[in-house]
C-alpha cells in the first residue's frame, strides 16, 4: 500500500513530490491507473517525477491543507493488519482486488472524494459512503456515515440528513471486468478526526424516508490517512 500527498506547484515537497507544470503530463498519466501504481511503489515513483519535473530548490514551504490531495492505493485483504482496506466478502471484493481512493480540496471549500475499484464482481451494482471509524475487523468498526449536519437521531434514515449533500455518496456501478468509478463533490471540509473510512456496500444507496442511507451489507473498507 502506499499514499500519496502532493503539493500543488509552489508548494513543498510534504510526503512525496510537488507537482510542478512540467511534470503535470506525467502525473496525470501515471496515477489513475493502478497496475502501473502496483508495479511501482511511491517513493520510486516520487523519484521519477522528481527527476522529470526539474523542479530545483526554490520550493515554497508555506502551503496549506488546502492545497494537498491524499491518495490511497491498496490492495483488499481479509486481515485489516495487513492492508488498508479490508474484505468482509471475497466473493464480491476479493482479496487481492486494488483500489484507489482520493481526497482532494474543490473551491470554494468543498472536497472531492473519488473511487476507484477492480477485479471485482463484475456487472453488479455497489453502494459507498464516507464514514467516522477506521476500518476493522468487524464491519461495524467503520462506524455511521459521517454527517456535515449530524442527525440527532441515529441511525440516521431521515432523508433531511441522509443525503449525498450532507454526506459522501460514492455509488457505483462495475463493468463486466469487474472495474467501477465514482465521484462526489461536497461543500464541506469534514472535521478534522471525524473521518476515516470508505466503507463499500452490497447495493445502490436508497433515498427514502426510512431507508435513506442505506445500502445493505457492508463488503469492504479503505482507511483514509
């Protein structure tokens, strides 16, 4: 597994590469997909773009939150010791199966959360959904949906608050290779601390009161740094 934090150009070197106009092209090519990023770890990676980019030494070391984007790649596992993001059924998410998940900020002080998954049931429909808990063992361990505007009543089911504008809904639908994406845009910076998990459910995200939020089972989790 291995995260990536990039600081727009400008900003510093934080975890692994600022991201500089001329090595853009190549950083646009080289994250999305994510064989290429199983095949090479981060840090060679972060050597390679750093090489290419020519970036030198007057890197600004004031940057923000703001200007970073977190991105997760893992591979699913069914010991949540072993990985971050964790299997609850292999038969739908198998071990093995790799996915991405990235954080970035969206003007004016929203974020997009997108998802990226294969190898896994194919043709079929999942539900996904930004939570409090770190992933665990016990699917239960994710705890509820994070809410921008907390519902006083729990669990939550009231469509006022169980709403993709009030949390983060990452639905999607595969392909018959087994590969699904999805994106989500808020506007809204969670609370620091209150989220920590994409937590990935057997079906489509249902809508109506008494049910809105749900989306059956949980099958697999993705920790967020």
């Amino acid at each position: 597994m291995s995260i990536l934090t990039f600081a727009r150009c400008g900003g510093p070197i934080l975890s692994t590469v600022a991201i500089c106009p001329t090595v853009a092209p190549i950083v646009e090519f080289l994250v999305p997909p994510l064989r290429l990023l199983r095949l090479f770890p981060a840090t060679a990676l972060a050597g390679a773009l750093l090489a290419s980019a020519g970036c030198g030494g007057n890197t600004d070391t004031s940057a923000t939150a703001d200007e970073l984007e977190s991105i997760v790649n893992a591979e699913f596992n069914e010991d949540p010791a072993e990985s971050d993001a964790v299997t609850y059924d292999p038969s739908a998410v198998p071990a093995g199966a790799p996915v991405q998940v990235t954080v970035a900020p969206a003007d004016p002080g929203g974020t997009t959360y997108t998802l990226h998954i294969e190898d896994v049931e194919p043709a079929r429909d999942f539900g996904a959904h930004l939570h409090t808990g770190a992933c665990g063992p016990d699917p239960a361990d994710a705890g509820p949906h994070y809410q921008n505007s907390l519902d006083p009543v729990q669990p939550s089911t009231d469509p006022a608050y169980a709403n993709p504008d009030n949390e983060v809904w990452l639905d999607l639908t595969t392909d018959d290779d087994g590969a699904g994406s999805a994106e989500a845009t808020v506007r809204w910076t969670p609370r620091e601390g209150e989220a920590n998990s994409i937590v990935i459910h057997e079906h489509h995200t249902m809508t109506d009161p008494g049910h809105a939020g749900h989306a059956g089972d949980r099958l697999a989790c993705v920790d967020l740094p």
